[in-house]
C-alpha cells in the first residue's frame, strides 16, 4: 500500500463491540483495524471499503475519513497521542504497534503490502516523540494513578493490598504503575487476569501479584479488605451497589477509590448513582484536570509535535532526493542527446 492510496476511517469514541463488517474486513484482509477503548480506525487502500464500514457504524457515531497525506498526518497525530484526552500519552503508541504485530501474525501472506507504510510510520512517531514530547511529563494514565495514590499513602510502611478491577487494555497501562503495595486482580475472565499477571512478573520478578478468582464474591471480600481500589471495566448498574456497599466495610487502612469508567458521577446518570456517596473517589475526569494543570512549556512541546505531523506527511508524498537527482540526471541526459540530433 503507497501513502496515495492510503484511506483512513477513524471513529473517535468507544464501541462495546466491533460491527460484523469490520471483523470480516479485517479477517479477509482489505483492512487493518485498530479497536481500543477510545476508538476505532481502518486502514485500508481503497475508499469503497472505508465507506462501506462507514454505514455499518451504529447510528449517531461521529466517524471521518480521509485519505493521502490528511490520513497519514492523523495517523501521526493518534500514535503520537496528540488525539487521546490525555494528550501525548504513550499508551496508544503501544496499541498501533499491538494491532499490526496482530494482523502480521494473521494475514502474513498481505503483511507485506503495508509493512513499508507501517516501518515509515513507526519511525516517524519514534522521532516526533523524541524531538517534541520528551520531558512532558508524565502522560500516562497509570502515571496519573500512581501520583494521585501516592499523594494519599501513608506515612509508615503499609501492608494492605492494591485491588485493580479489570485485565483489558486499560487495567494493563495502569498495572505496570502500582508496584507500592501487593497487587490483587479480579476479572471476570481469568485468563486475562492470569495474562496480565504474567506480563507483570515477566517486567519484575520481584513484584507480589495474586490472581483472584473470577466469582462476585471473591471481588466483593477483595473489596472489602484492599486499602485501594482501582476499576478499569465501565459502570454496571447491576453490580456497583454492592461494591460500594463492600467499600464501606470497616476497615485499618482506608484509601482511595479510582474509577476509570466514566468522566463525572451525576446523581442521575444509570450505572452511575451508587458512586455518588463515595468519598473519596477520583474518575477519569479528575485525571483530565490534572493534566490540564500541566505547564505552558507542555502546551507548546505538544504544539510543536503536531506541527511536525504535518511537516513529515507532507514530506512522505514528496518525492526523495534520490529520485529527484535521476530525474534530473534523466532530463539532461535526454537534453544532450536532443542537442546532438539537432546540429547533426
């Protein structure tokens, strides 16, 4: 696939599921999908697939498509993290790379189409990263989690446990954080639990995590006697009322409760309600805040960044000295032998 072909469908809000469609396109090969908890994006070489997906979104979904030297700025912009709520986050770049690892393994025989597009946008976001965005702080959700259970541990040394709700794609960029105290895990799937434990103890031999099982009532106990709570998984109506029942229990060491499933907590809001009376409790909106507390020297580091998407998409559809030097070379080559015919 060459940067001209290249077509882009981004939807920037989280679905439960991916429609059949995009399964398929991905599957068959005319697409490589990208699905995180924030959005979804196809890549794919022709505008009738981008389009055809584009309809099968769910109704109100705010989608774009783009195509050429626009589609590879946005690419830019998104694995540098310029386009996530917590601008210049590191996450996301992890989750291009995850993506494509995916579809190598998958559709090896189609890989090779879009490697070259792929190495030139790994490299790309590599030095776009390391010329604007180092030194900008800390941009990563774990990073903000860790600061803000830091800020309310104790003063002596604390033995109570670090209860993380969830094994997706989140609960992993927050679990490499929360290295201050045992880890417990609780999902729903133990497999996934059983994954991110092993990834954990893969980075540090030395880290103490336990694997709960994935019954309610093993979530509940651990609820009840963790010191922190971080959730990872959305609201569910059905199930908060008896965690924060679980959370109020008595307890020596009280800390704080961390919810990553939602921005605010209005009374009215279903799913929602049950978190109202938990104090304390930050959510990802406390986080956001946090992050827009950053200094001005972060706004313009970012600033700059985006301009350098620009730049480098433009720079991709231009074509390369090389080229430039034989076309030339071509031209007077065909110059001379023109000359020579006509005093001939």
């Amino acid at each position: 696939m060459s940067l001209r072909q290249l077509q882009i469908l981004h939807a920037s809000e989280a679905l439960p599921a991916l429609p059949p469609a995009f399964a398929a396109a991905a599957q068959s090969g005319d697409a490589l999908v990208l699905h995180t908890c924030q959005r979804v994006m196809v890549l794919a070489c022709r505008p009738e697939i981008v389009h055809a997906l584009q309809q099968e979104l769910p109704a109100g979904a705010q989608a774009e498509t783009c195509g050429g030297a626009a589609a590879y700025e946005l690419l830019l912009r998104l694995a540098c993290g310029l386009e996530s709520r917590l601008a210049g986050e590191t996450e996301v770049f992890g989750q291009f790379k995850q993506c494509w690892q995916e579809f190598q393994r998958a559709r090896f025989d189609l890989a090779g189409h879009v490697s070259g597009l792929m190495q030139n946008l790994f490299r790309d976001v590599k030095d776009i990263r390391s010329r604007y965005l180092t030194g900008t702080g800390s941009a990563s959700y774990g990073s903000l989690v860790r600061r803000v259970l830091n800020a309310n541990a104790p003063s002596e040394a604390s033995t109570a446990p670090i209860l993380l709700v969830g094994a997706g794609q989140l609960a992993q960029s927050v679990a490499p954080w929360l290295r201050n105290a045992e880890l417990w895990i609780w999902n729903r799937s133990a497999g996934r639990a059983e994954a991110l434990a092993a990834e954990l103890l893969r980075r540090d031999a030395e880290r103490v995590v336990r694997i709960l099982p994935s019954t309610y009532e093993a979530e509940l106990a651990a609820w009840r006697a963790a010191r922190d709570v971080i959730v990872c998984i959305p609201p569910d109506h059905q199930r908060d009322a008896q965690r924060v029942d679980a959370w109020s229990h008595p307890r020596d060491e009280r800390g704080r409760v961390v919810h990553l499933g939602f921005n605010e907590v209005p009374a009215h809001a279903q799913g929602a309600a049950p978190w109202a009376g938990v104090d304390p409790l930050l959510h990802l909106g406390h986080l956001y805040e946090m992050l827009r507390a950053s200094n001005e020297q972060r706004a313009a580091q970012l600033e700059q960044a985006r301009r350098a998407c620009a730049d480098k998409a433009l720079q991709a559809l231009a074509p390369r000295p090389n080229v430039l030097a034989a076309l030339a070379e071509r031209s007077a080559g065909m110059g001379e032998r023109t000359a020579a015919r006509l005093t001939s």
